[in-house]
C-alpha cells in the first residue's frame, strides 16, 4: 500500500519505503553506483546544501571525491557554474535539491548538464516534497535518476525515507547486467539496512493516503502564500531577503547588524516560536529561517472556543508581525525573556500560524525548514 500510494502521489514507477531516514537513502543511492573515491559534484552545505551532498564532516564527502557548487549573486543556483564544474571533474554522481534554499530548481536543466558529462543525477527534495506532492513545485521524478526525501518533514509522517524513480527505473546500469531500481533495492538490503519496519511502513502508507487528500493541496497553497506575505512584510522592515524572495516555504533572511541568528533563535524559542539559525551566502553568514517539528501541525488549528478552522488562517494575512518576532529581531531579548507568557496570550500559537505557517519540518540543526 504504501509503494502505491507513493507511486500515485509522485507519479513514480519505483518506489522503496524500507530506508530507515534521510541519510540512509542518499548513502543507499551512491553505494548502488559508486566505488570509494569516485567523484560527485553537490551544492555546498554553506550555499544551501546538505550533510550528505559531500560535506567533508559526511561519509559523502570521505567516501568519495567531492566537489561542490554554490549559488549566484542573485542567491539563485549557478547552473553555470555546476554545468563548468561537471565538465571538468567529469562526475560519476550530481546531486541536487537543498535544505536552505527558496527559489524554484531546475531539474530539467541539472539533467542535461549530467547527460552532457554522463553522470547519475540524484534529487533530494526533503524540504519540498510536500509542495512537489501538491503540484507547487516541479518535480524531479522524471528529470532525476534517483528521487529521494524523507517522510516525517513536509509528508507529515513517521521517521523514515522513500527511494523514487521515474522513467529511469527499468534503465539497464552500466554494469550492463541489473536496471538502475534493482541495483538500488539491493543497496538498501542487505547492504545498508537489515529487515524493515514494517510498523514504520503502514504509518508512511497513512501518510502517504493524506497527500492524496484534496485538502493538503488547499495547505499547501495557504502555505505558499504566507510564505509570500512574510518576506515582503520583512523586506518592507527593511531585511535583507536571500534570494529576493521566496518561490516555496522557506524564508531566508539576513539578521541586523549586531545580532546573531542564535539570539534571535533563542529569544523566538521562549516565545514558542520555532525558528533555525543557518550559514547563509555571503561575506556575513548570519540567517534565520522558520524550523519545524510534527507538532507544529497545531499552529495550524484556530485559538479560543468556538473558533473555526481558517479563522486565523488566512492566505496571505500578515499584516504585522508579531511582538516578540520584532523585539527578537531588533536585539531586544531582554524584552522576551521572562514576558513570554504574556505575548503568548496576545499571540497564542494559532494566531502566529499565519505570520510563520508551515507545512511540518524535522529539527535538523544544520537544514533549514519550512515558513
């Protein structure tokens, strides 16, 4: 049920639901093609990049020889710059999609540059699988050999991974002998993985059979237009948007002077207002953007008796932002600290969905998450 579901959902003709978590699926992947010290090309984890795209402090970056590409001065990957690394590294393996980026990606153009330089192209949407799922976002399931993303972020589920192929799933391998899906399926078992969880896998197949729901669709859009709302009411304040705005559900945004992303973190936390500290592009990496676990599925829901579901959910409300955001921001955690309860009554959680409303994302220190 669940490799259906996901078939459905993606339009996938492969599907492995047995990895364990993220970092599973994508070790998974390059163990099914690569040999120790074969070369791979990923985005930078400063850029907006993750852990096992090839950072030095990853198996992807002991394992194999990595080089890395970033994004331009426009905060926009530089698929020029990615097209000139792969010609002259020649890579066995690129890797694409991001854990700290707002702007569309072009998966197409990623695939041409591989085909151009014969590399295997893996898609790593985590941090946009739900809005892919939605139809708001392209999607990689064709353009990409591989498509890999958890499923406890934007899928609303457990703990776990799914391995995705599309029209490359019955492609012979250049070993010449097994397609490109049985070459995966073996690299998850036995080499990686012993036996499923197969209670993990019914909690992915209800997961799953809520994405097919017309309403998540209906999140997802609310979700893309509060996104939109929040960065220009934070550009119209005068911050520095990375990116110049945002195309999914991350807003990514450079602190003041004097002021770090872990104050501004902190003083949001006491306040219950989740938020991530990230590297960020540029001479000053200071960031903040809006971090979420499954439990913040209950911003979504309206505050006081009586209340609808909607009421404080408006797509695009966000007329000012919230108190304790704009102490946070303007260094004043002296001003949060220890009044938290009264700006939760004047802002309870529900209410400040819709100034940082998200679809669910996984504490991961070093990722960005979802507005």
């Amino acid at each position: 049920m669940a490799i259906e579901r996901a078939k459905q959902v993606f339009g996938a003709r492969y599907v492995n639901v047995q990895p364990h978590c993220a970092s599973f699926a994508n070790h998974s992947v390059m163990q099914s093609l690569l040999r120790p010290g074969e070369t791979i090309l990923g985005m930078s984890l400063d850029q907006g990049g993750h852990l096992t795209h090839g950072a030095e402090v990853n198996l992807s970056g002991r394992l194999f020889k990595a080089h890395t590409y970033g994004v331009d001065d426009e905060g926009v990957i530089d698929y020029r710059q990615l097209g000139d690394l792969a010609r002259a590294h020649r890579p066995r393996l690129i890797v694409c999609g991001t854990t700290s980026y707002t702007r569309l990606i072009d998966f197409d153009r990623v695939r041409a540059i591989a085909d151009d330089v014969g590399a295997y192209v893996l898609a790593d949407v985590t941090h946009i699988a739900g809005l892919v799922a939605a139809g708001l976002h392209p999607s990689p399931i064709d353009a990409a050999h591989f498509t890999t993303t958890c499923t406890f972020k934007q899928l609303y589920g457990p703990r776990g991974r799914l391995i995705m192929m599309g029209r490359d799933a019955d492609a012979l391998s250049d070993d010449g002998v097994r397609t490109l899906a049985q070459r995966v399926q073996s690299a998850v078992f036995p080499l990686l993985q012993g036996s499923p969880e197969v209670h993990t896998i019914a909690a992915k197949a209800r997961a799953l059979g809520r994405l097919l729901d017309p309403a998540f669709g209906d999140l997802a859009r609310r979700i893309r237009a509060n996104a939109d709302a929040l960065a220009r009411s934070l550009a119209g304040r005068g911050y520095e948007i990375v990116g110049g705005g945002t195309d999914n559900h991350i807003v990514l945004f450079r602190v003041p002077g004097g002021l770090t992303g872990a104050t501004a973190e902190r003083a949001l936390e006491l306040c219950d207002i989740l938020v991530n500290k990230n590297k960020i592009p540029g001479r000053h990496p200071r960031g903040l953007d809006d971090e979420r676990g499954p439990a913040a599925r209950r911003w979504a829901h309206p505050a006081g008796p009586g209340a609808r579901a909607g009421d404080r959910l408006r797509p695009g409300a966000v007329p000012r932002l919230p108190p304790a955001l704009r102490a946070a921001l303007r260094g004043r955690a002296d001003g949060v600290h220890g009044n938290e309860g009264g700006l939760i009554d004047e802002w309870p959680l529900s209410s400040v969905s819709h100034h940082l409303q998200a679809l669910p994302e996984g504490p991961q220190k070093w990722m960005t998450a979802g507005v």
